[in-house]
C-alpha cells in the first residue's frame, strides 16, 4: 500500500473554514453557530488559547487538517485544528463568541485581540485530505490514545514532571519538582537491583505520595536536606542521602498491597514522623558521615576545605549532635548504640481531634484574592473549632466552593453544568478530573475528592452535609468531623492554591 501523499500547502486563514461536523460537537447549521457550539463548549479554554496563540503564535509541528470544500464561501473545511481555528476566529471578532462568555472571560478575550491586531496571524499551513474517509486513519492516530503504540500516548504523571524539570538552553530548569528529583536520584545513585527496578517501574508511581513525605519539616529536619524554590540541597554525599530516599521510593512500590505504603498512611504530620522515625539505623544517613559541600541533590559532590570541616565538627561538639540529630557525645566507657538516637524535635503537629482550628497551621496556601485569603486566616488561626462550630461549618464551604470557582475560571474548566447553575459536587467533579488529567494528582489521591461530590458517603467530607450546615436550621455540624472533612480536601485546596 502507497504512503500518503497528501498535499501540503500555506493558505491564507480567511479560506479555512470550522467544520459544522465536529465530532466535539452536535451537528451545526452555519459557521457561527458552530463557533458559538465550540465556545459555549470550551468556555475559558478556549480563551486560553486564545491568549497562547495572541503571544506564542501557532505549532509549526502542527498542520491544520482539511479537505476541500464544496458550495461554500471557503475553499477547506477543518477536520482537526477546530479549536484553534475558531480561537484565530475569536481573536480576529470577539463579538463571535456571542453571549457565551462570562464579562471576566469576554474581557480576557478583547484583551488578547486587541494585541493580537497588532501583530495578526494571516496564514497557516495545511494537510489536504480529498475527503474525511482519506483523513479518518490520521484524525483517529491523534486523538485516539495508545492505539497499541500507533496512535499518540499521554504522558503519565512522572513523565510530564520529568519533561518539566529538564533544561533549557541557558542551562536553568524551566519547572522544578522536587519529588522527581528525589524519584530520579534514587533510580540513578540508588544501587537497585533488577528485581527494585522493576518494583519501581512496573506500576504507576504514586509519585504526589513521595512529595506528600518528603515535603515535610520534620522528615527534612531528620533526613539532612533543604527544599528551596523547589530544588532539593543537602551537604551530605550521595551514598549518604540516597539511603531513606530509596527506602522511601521501595516502600511506595512494595508489591503487597497490604504492606506498602499509602497515601492514607501519611496523611497527618504526626504519621510522616512516626514513619521517618521507624527507620532502621541503616537506611539513615550515618552521624559519622563526612559533609561536602552544600549542592543539588544529584551534582557532583565537593569536599569541604580543612577549615571549614573542622569547624562544622566544632559545632557539633558545641551542640552535642550531629546530622540528623544524632548525639555524637559519648560518655566514657559508653559503646556506640547500634540504632542511632535523633534529636529532641519540637512539638508535633496535634492530631486532627487536638488541634482547634479547622486549617492545620502547616497548610500553607498562596491565595491571591483577599477575601478568600481573609476567610484562609479565620479557619486557620481565628476560630475556635470547638467553640465557633456554626461559623465554621458555614465559612469552610464558602471557602472550599470560592476556592473551586476560581480555579475552574483560572482554567477554563467546564463542569457538567454551566458555573452558575453546577453545584459543589458539579465543580468537585470537574476540578477532580482535571487535576488528575493534568498531572497534578494520582487518581488514587483523588477518591477522597469524588468521595466527597457522593451525598452517601459517610466519612468523608459530603457535599450535602456542607450544604445542610448552611440551608438548614436543625443540622447541627460536629467539629472533629469538620477537621476531618478539611484533611480530605486540603490535598485539593494545596494544588489550587499553589
């Protein structure tokens, strides 16, 4: 069978014409009301990009695919590149969009046509297809996934992250992720046998589990290591560091369910301690481990000069303990412990039914509006669970739905319902999935989310008790189970507010 030949050729805009057949969409009658079709689907979406194309401009590794029309104004329909057609279109005519656009979203959207006048795209290259028979095999390629490796394959959740943290041309990181860091230094300095690499590699790795662990104040204080602007730093050497990084990495993947670490297992502080501080002596880094010099986790390591050596043990002699929070004085005739003793840490973070407030005080979330910050400061710090339960209950759902509507508008989410009429449950749904379809979180991570959106659940964090503590007079809520609800969501309310 002949490979395709088909026709490639720059075209000026204004002859493409969007496709009334959409598969996305219902069956149209007219160009603009398959332009409106497309808006009222895509809502902030497409806006979006709208905006990457008014400032980044169209992928030359992406031709629109097309075939000739007949009988109409244009010269091509579009088979694939309907979204971007129509955002040229918005870009060119906002009024296109007719009343299918919120006032925020319609002002974005005049905001990136007036730049995009300055500087218009007038032509754009195109696969000529005779017919949509000849072009099905290569539409279904590209938006079917896998197909057995013919068609596109989606990036897990690891290889986006992996793709985010690589290099530009300057030599900076364009995004940073701590936890892959971590994943990627134990896979490489880790010393796994075949057996551990596969343990690792054969399943999905829980990798927003790892960050949840390696986050943490405590297990950083234990550990020896510092998270800055997202970049792991240590100043110990790499068969040092490496030893809980791979404990941790081979806990996550055991191959018994019952045995392996989950994200139910590490949810509130204390647990991350207690499971930090139930390491052996071995899979530590040891107190008597020789420091280099402070770099990036995975660079080459560098000894630290004689002075400076000599004045970080002078330091420990001064403080009593070394790294880790191993106490490195001995008294006489006193053998060294063979598991070795950690450092008094301050305080733990109370357990759910200790502390008052239905925010823990370790949540710390950058929230840019002021009255969702305001409402943050009241639950984390003002109110007395405990004493102010009404008053929390009714501000913890206006503080979870306002947090779920701004990062629906932030990002064009569409829920099943239009914004205005979709309820909490709707848009935890929507935000759900798209957290999930983007990467940012496990599917596994995201049941207490849909356990949420489900009026039967019961441990959970319900839409209906929240709406219940609002509407009705005789709900009355309970405080512990408002700090419970809160652990559930706060792994959602960390992404949105990140």
């Amino acid at each position: 069978m002949p490979r395709n030949t088909t026709q490639k050729l720059e075209v000026d805009l204004t002859l493409i014409g969007v496709d009334e057949e959409n598969p996305r969409l219902a069956k149209q009658l007219s160009q603009p009301a398959a332009i409106m079709a497309m808006v009222e689907n895509q809502k902030g979406k497409i806006v979006n990009l709208a905006e990457d194309i008014e400032e980044n401009g169209l992928s030359d590794a992406e031709r629109f695919i097309v075939m000739k029309a007949t009988g109409q104004p244009y010269s091509y329909i579009t088979l694939d590149g309907n979204r971007r057609l129509v955002a040229l279109k918005l870009l060119e005519n906002p009024a296109l969009a007719g009343s299918h656009l919120s006032g925020k979203l319609m002002e974005r959207l005049r905001t990136a046509s007036h730049k995009f006048k300055a500087n218009p795209i007038a032509r754009a290259e195109i696969a000529v297809y005779a017919n949509r028979t000849e072009a099905a095999p290569w539409l279904e390629k590209r938006h079917s996934i896998e197909m057995k490796g013919v068609g596109q394959e989606r990036w897990n959740p690891i290889e986006i992250r992996r793709f985010l943290t690589r290099l530009d041309e300057e030599g900076r990181p364009v995004k940073k992720s701590a936890e892959l860091q971590i994943l990627d230094f134990v896979l490489k300095h880790g010393s796994l046998t075949q057996a551990e690499h596969e343990q690792v590699s054969k399943r999905k790795f829980p990798i927003t589990t790892l960050k949840r662990i390696i986050v943490d104040s405590y297990v950083r204080e234990v550990v020896g290591y510092t998270i800055e602007s997202n970049v792991v730093f240590t100043d110990l050497p790499d068969d040092e560091i490496v030893k809980p990084f791979k404990k941790m990495v081979l806990d996550l993947t055991l191959p018994d369910k019952d045995e392996r670490i989950k994200v139910t297992d590490l949810e509130e502080s204390p647990d991350r301690a207690e499971y930090i501080d139930g390491f052996p002596f071995y899979h530590m880094p040891s107190s008597s481990a020789k420091q280099v010099k402070t770099h990036m986790l995975g660079e080459p390591n560098e000894a630290l000069p004689e002075s400076e050596t000599t004045k970080k043990e002078d330091e420990k002699e001064k403080d009593g303990k070394g790294k880790s929070g191993t106490d490195d004085k001995k008294k006489e005739g006193e053998s060294k412990p063979e598991k070795k003793s950690r450092k008094p840490r301050t305080p733990r973070k109370k357990t759910t039914n200790q502390r008052v407030c239905i925010i823990p005080e370790d949540c710390h979330l950058t929230i840019s509006s002021q009255r969702i910050h305001d409402i943050y400061h009241e639950l984390q710090v003002d109110l007395d669970s405990n004493q102010c339960t009404n008053a929390c209950a009714v501000l913890m759902r206006v503080f979870i739905e306002l947090s779920l509507d701004s990062y629906i508008d932030a990002n064009g989410i569409t829920p099943k319902k239009s914004k205005s009429n979709s309820t909490m449950s709707d848009k935890l749904h929507a935000v759900g999935a798209y957290v999930v379809a983007s990467g940012l979180m496990e599917k596994s991570d995201a049941e207490p989310i849909y356990a949420a959106a489900k009026t039967d659940a019961l441990l959970a964090p319900t839409v209906l008790q929240m709406h219940t503590y609002v509407h009705r007079e005789k709900s009355t809520p309970v405080a512990s189970d408002l700090r419970k609800q809160w652990n559930n969501l706060q792994p959602l309310m960390e992404i949105i507010w990140a």
